[in-house]
C-alpha cells in the first residue's frame, strides 16, 4: 500500500519526476531488458534521454517473468518514491495460447467462452508479468479492406458491445487488487478507429456526430461500464481533430458525460502525429493539445519530457493538468497492488506451469471449432473416414495460422491441418503444397494434381499470411492471391469433390473459390489448436455452429456493405420499383455474398410459429417474441437465434434491420425448443436529429430466426410516451 497519500506523494514529486510518470517507452529502454540499450530503427530517433528513459512511469512489450522482475527491480533501486512501473503489452487474443483472432471470436457468438479466453489470456499474461492488456479493440468495423478487422468483432454495434463486455470480465475478473490472475484492460481506439476512409490504415474518419454515437461508440461505453480500467486513443480525427488532441472527445464526452476517471494512453507515437495530422505546428504544441485534451499517458514519443516542463513554467499549460493524469496512474498501481508486490504475480517457475497448458490449449481448440462458419456445403462435409484425402495447399501444413498480434505464439507449436488429420486413424492421407500463399510454380501445381489424382476428396487449405492482415495490413484487393485461384481451378478440373478451408483476418471476396468448391470452412486465423479444430469439423466430430459477425461483400465494389443499411427513397425491391432508376448497381447484386449472421450446420433447424405476445407496447410494459426452433437434421447442433427490430418511420432514417437480442441454443435431432426474447420500449430508442435518445410512438417489425436475411416480419406498435416517462 502507499505508505502516505496519494496527495502527499504527489507533493513530494519534482516536476520532472511527475512528468516522467506520463511517459511510456518499450522495453529496451530500461535496465534490466534482455534487450537492454538496443534502441534501433524508429526507436532510435526519439531523443529520448538515459535519465529521461529511467524515471518513465510504464514499459511496453517487457517479456515473460523473468525479464519483468528484472527491469521492476532495476527501476526501483533508482525510484526515490519506491513508484513502481506499470508492464503493458498486447494481449489481444491470447499469450501464448493463441486463441482465435476476435473477429472469429465474434462469429462464435459465444459470450461464455470470449470471456473465458481473455481469463486465460490474463492467467498467463499476469505470471509472466504484464500488469494491463491493450484490449479489447472495440472499433466497429465495415471495410473488410481495413487490416485491423481481424482485431474486431465485427460490423454490428450491439454484438460487439456485448463481446466488449465479455473480454473486459475475463481481462479483469471483480477484484484487480486481490485477484493477481487479472489484468487490467484497456478498450481500443477511442474513437471511430474501424471507419477510416477507403479501409487505409491511419486514414481520415468522419461521420456526424448522432452516426458516431449511435454506431460507433456503444461497444467502447459498454467496455466502460463493465470497468475497463484503461482507455486507448485512435489514431484518426474525429471531426476534423486528431483523437489525441480533441477535447471535445476526451475532455468533454469520456471524462464528463461518461464520468471515466481511469488512464487514458495515447496509441504508439499518436501524441507526435499530430504535427502531420497539421494541428499542431511541433512538438510542443502537439504536448500542450494532448494534456490539455486528457492524455494522461504519452507512448513512444517524448513530447511531454520534452517541453511539458516549459510549457508550464511559461504559464501556457496548468501544473493540476500533470497531477491530475499523475493521480490516475498511481491510483491504478495502488489498485494492481504494485506498491505492495511490484512483481505481483510474475513467477518464473509458475509461468513454465501455466502457459500453454494442456488445458488452456483444449479451451483454445473448443473455441477454435466454434468460430469456424461454414459458408457452402454440397454434401461433402463432413468427410466420410474411409476416404482418402489430399491436403493440397499453401496452408496444408503451414502453423501460419496464428493471426496478427499473437506476440508470443508460436508458429512451431500451432497445429496445422495436415498434422491434426494425421491424428486420426484415417486410411490414407496425401498431401502436396500447390502454391506458396502469393507465389508458385508449375511444378507445384503438377505436385498438387498428382496427389488429388489418387485421393476421393481433396482439402483446399487457402488464405492470406498473418501479416496481409492486421496493423498496416490494408488491402485493395480482398480476394485470394491469383496464384491460390489458379490452384483452385486446377483442382476443379481433377472433378473430385473439394472441401476449401479459409486462413484469413478479414471477410473476402470469394469469386474464384466459392464457385468451385463444393463446400467452404472459413476457418479465420483459428490458433495455437487450429489444425485439430479444423480436422474435428471437417470429420464431423464437431458440428460448425459460427455464424457471420460481418457480411461477405460480393465484391470490393460493394464496399462498405453491412447488414443494418438504411433505405433509399428508390428502393431496388420496393413493389413499385422501375427497372433502371433504383438504387443498385448494374453489374452486381446489391446485397453482399454472405450476411451477416450467416452461418450453415450439418444439420438443419427449422424456425417457425413465430409469435408475438401482444401487437401493441406500453411505453412502461414489456412484449415477448417467440418462435420454435426444431433441429430437422440428423445431427445435433447449435443454433443462434437472432432477434431483429425495424422502426418503420423515424425522425430520421433507421436501418431496415438491427440486431437486439440473440441466443445459442443445441437441439438433439428432432428436438424442438421455444426462444422468446423481450422487448421494452427502451429497446427501440435511437439518436434524433438533436442528439436526444429516445423512441418513437408508432409501427415496428419484429423479426425472428437464423441469420439477418429472408426473415418474415411481425407487426407491433408503441403507443405514445410521455416525456416523463423517457427518464
């Protein structure tokens, strides 16, 4: 505990000591790194100070217990207040057991098991000395193009609020201070980061301020709520204004209308590119806009050593600024127990116990076979095991399969597709490469056909590396590299049945793939347990449950597509449509290839007699919406069932769709179950013209099933609601 009060050590503190509380910096800048003193590269032209880089208040990216405890050490044997660090990194999906990335989480639509995988995420991390994840990432998401969807779950506001919820639960548990298998989480890129103009990393953002609120900023507020101790700014302008440097952002909606009083850090450099951004002339006006806008911790760059220190002296910045972000961040070291156990729970011997263990790895697996969704199946799937089977393709045998940010997951330890078929007592496997991920040969395509040529079924394992996703992983072009679909059509021409297995962070246009191939697995960057995921899905072991948490676009040119779309006044499919003066394109239908919310099983359900419990709403009573889902197949499955409202007249456009409620619910075959969902009038409130959140008296459609698409509407009405009664 801190041996005075917070105030009292405060007091106590230098100028620059408090100053330096506000700087972070990666590990080799401190003493005690395994890394110790090898600044290189961008690292290098920080002009960061050896005093400077001492005193600094947190470390980024220190790894494993070991070389926790020792920069910890080394810090305090120089600390004159006993302040210890706070050890940060990216824990996104997983430490070392590599969990699926999250917009394959999201697809799982399982809150259970998102949160049980950030619990283990956070075991691991917290033995091997990290003290705060930077996750989760709660940017909605509508570009596939955009690198970091893979970091997302998705394109729909209230699914990823509640996933939001999900990760900040497992990250932190109820009690960071008693509870040393916790993290502190961090919710990410504060704010609008998943819109950035043509899917280009970095890129502009803007939208008015009701899209914002009522698209944008959900899932972050409900991360806020569930008591993210942390928040992370965007590396975009909001309105015009660089995320870092926005007060109206920061000061005004985080910190006053939300009442967040946790850290608030800027993204890597964020603080500095605000002089490209073109709002701040240097380094010491990109300081004084970042403190004056709430920043409380300025990451890899040194703007605030630099010139905070004269910026106050000179009567430009208020000191209260600095003690107030100084206060935030011991307040967070006092509530992680630092001043206590600085090393916390960082324990060598635990952590060679803890990670990667057996049964987190079965936890990963599980998840894993959860969020693959199958997007096409002709009666290939599930794989007879008398078969024989060829494994053709850049990821037939490739532990690239991890995704972005899986920082110390290993490539070596993930298993492959190949290897977890060859687990199974299967008659014969064959295998060949076929093509590299972006380059081949004819010789490897000759490989290919010679072992399709003997097998019954071929397994196409297709997709993109881990790095053509995530950070600075925009792309153009979102379809397989032509090297892959020219793999693809010589392997239609063996006419055997292929089953295509996808490795990908971000939706894809699948022409060239989904045409040719008799039944499509997206599998996504599954994992550390990927391959034997994979292989219980393909064998029918595990029955695919995910279902899209973004829509497939049906080409690029489609871009942004999303399931929650507003109308036209000249509606394509409206009863009185012309033929050409509608909205559409010419050469493609409107609507993306798959949905979001879409996901196939080897079993069918049937849901039907769905069911209102009143046609009219009360502005203070409840209305139940039903339907019985039968499991009609012949194996037992889950199903997801998906409540979505329509408000058919607004004061200003609603979408035609919005997901309100789901559940998964597992059917034996022939078992039927009734799912009923409730709504209340609060449900239906949106953002008006005038930024006030409230409903509307008037007509609604319920809708109630499988996926977003082909759903049959049911008819309710709010009556009017007093203005009291919206309190």
């Amino acid at each position: 505990m801190l041996t005075a009060p917070r105030e009292t050590l405060l007091a106590s503190m230098t100028l620059d000591e408090k100053i330096a509380q506000l700087l972070q910096l990666a590990a080799p800048f401190f003493k005690g790194s395994e890394h110790e003193g090898q600044i290189t590269g961008p690292l290098a032209g920080l002009g960061i100070s050896e005093s400077t880089a001492a005193a600094a208040g947190s470390v980024l990216g220190a790894s494993g217990a070991k070389e926790s405890i020792s920069i910890q050490k080394a810090y305090l044997e120089e600390s004159r207040h006993g302040i210890p660090l706070l050890i940060m990194a990216d824990i996104i999906h997983g430490y070392k057991t590599i969990f699926p990335v999250p917009i394959a989480i999201g697809c799982s639509w399982d809150t259970v098991l998102a949160e049980e995988s950030a619990a283990i995420a956070a075991l691991e991390a917290a033995v091997s000395g990290i003290h705060v994840t930077f996750a989760p990432m709660a940017d909605l998401v509508r570009d596939p193009r955009w690198g970091r969807v893979m970091e997302s779950t998705g394109e729909d506001p209230y699914l990823n609020s509640v996933f939001a919820r999900a990760f900040v639960r497992g990250f932190q548990g109820k009690n960071l201070t008693e509870d040393l298998s916790k993290i502190a989480s961090c919710v990410k890129h504060f704010a609008a980061y998943g819109a950035a103009e043509g899917g280009r990393d970095y890129n502009t953002v803007n939208m008015s301020e009701r899209e914002l609120r009522e698209l944008y900023l959900p899932a972050y507020k409900a991360a806020l709520e569930e008591g993210a101790e942390m928040v992370m700014t965007s590396f975009n302008v909001v309105d015009g204004v660089p995320a870092t440097g926005n007060k109206w952002l920061m000061r005004k909606l985080l910190r006053e209308e939300w009442q967040f009083n946790g850290i608030l850090i800027s993204d890597w450099g964020a603080v500095k590119e605000q002089i490209p951004h073109g709002t701040a002339e240097d380094e010491k006006e990109a300081a004084k806009k970042a403190i004056e806008a709430g920043v409380d911790i300025e990451m890899m760059t040194a703007c605030y050593p630099g010139y905070l220190k004269e910026l106050i002296e000179e009567g430009s910045v208020n000191e209260g600024l600095v003690d107030e972000a100084v206060l935030r961040i011991l307040d967070l070291k006092e509530k992680l127990g630092l001043f206590d156990n600085p090393y916390r729970a960082a324990d060598e011997e635990k952590e060679q116990e803890i990670v990667f263990s057996k049964q987190h790895r079965d936890t990963a697996r599980i998840l894993a076979e959860k969020s693959c969704v199958l997007l096409k199946n002709e009666g290939v799937l599930p794989l007879q095991k008398e078969q024989k089977i060829a494994v053709i393709g850049p990821f037939a045998d490739n532990g690239d399969i991890l995704g972005p940010w899986s920082w110390h997951g290993s490539k070596e330890d993930a298993v492959t597709v190949l290897a977890g078929l060859q687990k199974k007592n299967l008659p014969e496997i064959l295998t060949a490469q076929g093509s590299h991920i972006e380059t081949g040969s004819e010789e490897m395509l000759k490989e290919a056909e010679k072992a399709a040529e003997q097998a019954d079924v071929i397994v196409l394992a297709l997709g993109e590396a881990s790095e053509m996703s995530g950070e600075a992983g925009s792309r153009a072009s979102i379809q397989l590299p032509p090297v892959q679909l020219q793999l693809v059509q010589r392997m239609k021409a063996m006419k055997k049945p292929i089953a295509a297995v996808l490795f990908n962070g971000r939706p894809l246009d699948l022409h060239g793939v989904i045409e040719h191939c008799d039944a499509v697995l997206e599998a996504w960057f599954p994992g550390s347990e990927g391959g034997d995921a994979i292989t219980n899905l393909l064998l029918g072991e595990a029955n695919p449950s995910g279902k899209l948490s973004m829509s497939f676009p049906y080409s690029a040119g489609q871009i942004p597509v999303y399931y929650n779309n507003y109308n036209t006044g000249r509606p394509k499919d409206a009863p009185d449509a012309q033929e050409r003066y509608v909205s559409q394109y010419l050469d493609i239908p409107n609507e993306p290839l798959f949905p979001f919310g879409f996901g196939l099983s080897y079993t069918a359900f049937d849901c039907s007699h769905a069911s209102l419990s009143s046609e009219i709403l009360s502005p203070q009573g409840e209305l139940t919406v039903s339907a019985q889902v039968t499991n009609t197949g012949e194996y037992a499955g889950e199903e997801v069932v998906q409540l979505y409202v329509q408000d058919l007249s607004g004061e200003v456009v609603r979408p035609l769709k919005e997901l309100k409620a789901f559940q998964k619910i597992e059917l034996a075959p022939g078992e039927t179950k009734e799912v009923s969902f409730t709504l209340s009038e609060k449900d239906l409130r949106y953002y008006h013209s005038d930024l006030s959140f409230k409903s509307d008296a008037g007509k609604f459609h319920a809708f109630i099933g499988g996926s977003s698409r082909d759903l049959a509407p049911l008819s309710f009405e709010l009556l009017h609601m007093k203005e009291e009664d919206m309190k």
